[in-house]
DNA sequence: GCGACAG
DNA sequence: ATCTTGTCGC
C-alpha cells in the first residue's frame, strides 16, 4: 500500500475549489463513446475516511470485463485533503484514489467511480475530474440522485429515466434489480451515457451495486482498518 | 436568508 | 462517509 501526501498545489478555499473545476471543465471530452461491455478490463475506485484521524484510504480494483473476476488491486492511505462539501467531493478523494491507480500492476480500462460525473452542479464531478486527469474513460454510479430530479423507472431491471437538471439530462436512473431502488449513472470522460449504462447493468448482475464498487468499497475499509 | 445536498 | 444488532426473507 502506498502513501500519498496532498499535493502542495491543493485548493485550501470553496471558492478555489470551485475555480479549478471551471477551468477543468473545457477538458472534459463527450464525444466517444467509450469501450464496449465485456471487454477488456474496468477499474472500481473507492476511498474511506476516519475523520477523527484524519486518514483516508483509497482502493482501486481491476476487473475482467467479461468474467468479473479479479485481475489486479492496489491500496493507498494519505491525510484527508479537503472537508466534505457537496458539489466538492472530487477535492477530498481524488488524490488518494490517483495513488491507488498508479500503484495498479496493470491497466485500468474504464473506472467506475463512486459519485457523479456530469450530474453535478457545474458538470464537473468526481468522475469527471478523475478522467480528465488521467485521460481514462470513466463513468460515476451514484447510490442517491444528489439535488436531481427523475421519474420512477419501470420495475423491470434495465429499466432507465432521465436524470434532470431542469429540462437537462444530465444522467439516467437505471435499475440494476427487479423492483429495487435505482442507481444514478452519469457520464465522466471519454463515454456515452448510453455506454455507461451498459457498462453499469452489465457489472451489477446480482446486486444493486456494480461488483467494482462493492469490490472497491470492501478494499478500502480493510485498508482503513489496517492503519487506524 | 434558510435548507438541501454525491461520499 | 460513519455511528451500529438483530432480523425478516429468498
């Protein structure tokens, strides 16, 4: 497991924070489609905090695209780098999980990240930001749809509705189980939404969740736990 | 101005 | 995110 320190760099501010994300946006690229489910590898990044020590630990997990079985893990802890502000999630775990990443014996593939991406109040989230500073395809599959609007998909699994900002899409509600409450998929870097749907069913075929973020999660807890 | 709000 | 046991159900 690797240990990071947070860049001197960081933004210290909201107002910083939210400055970067501006400038980062221009970057962000919209226009690919991305892999195709069930190919190649897709990468679960997921981080845990312990406020009261000020530790956080990221872990990101390699999978086969096609069997889900695991190819390759990486871990890293570091100091919290920013607090808990909505709209500013990236700023708290993205140094950690750009650790985790490097630490990766092989290639990522598309990451799935915890959060959003586009579905954010300036279209710049964490996997967005993620992508844009490694240039991966990535995608965000959120467990709640943030200050976003959307109708109740059909009970069926696959079934999607628009996730809205206003009248804007800005991603989709996509139920990964018969009858049970959806995911929030959105775009990050470099895929379609339609893409990142796919990709989002394709990884869940026995739990809400995709089988990289509940790999992600389990990792990160455990590294947690191993140094606090 | 106040509350809500990914993790 | 995190604090936290048992419990209902397939």
């Amino acid at each position: 497991m690797t240990t990071v320190r947070t860049p001197a760099d960081w933004p210290v501010t909201e107002e910083e924070a939210r400055a970067v994300q501006d400038a980062l946006r221009a970057r962000v690229v919209l226009d690919e489609p991305g892999p195709p489910p069930g190919t190649g590898h897709v990468t679960g990044v997921d981080v845990a905090y312990d406020d009261e020590r000020d530790v956080v630990a990221a872990a990101a997990v390699v999978l086969d695209a096609a069997s889900l079985d695991v190819v390759a893990e990486a871990t890293a802890v570091g100091r919290i780098s920013f607090p808990y502000v909505p709209g500013l999630l990236a700023f708290r775990e993205i140094p950690t999980v750009l650790a985790a990443l490097a630490a990766l014996p092989c290639e990522p593939g598309l990451v799935v990240c915890d959060g959003y991406g586009l579905a954010h109040p300036r279209r710049f989230g964490l996997a967005s930001h993620l992508g844009v500073l490694t240039g991966l395809p990535t995608i965000g599959v959120a467990k709640n749809p943030f200050t976003f609007t959307h109708d109740e998909p059909d009970t069926p699994r696959g079934s999607t509705a628009p996730l809205l900002a206003g009248r804007e899409e800005v991603g989709r509600a996509l139920r990964t189980r018969d009858g049970v409450k959806p995911v929030f998929v959105s775009v990050g870097h470099r895929v379609s939404l339609d893409n990142a749907c796919a990709h989002t069913l394709a990884l869940a075929p026995a739990y809400r969740l995709p089988e990289t973020t509940r790999r992600a999660d389990a990792l990160c807890r455990r590294a947690l736990g191993e140094v606090s």
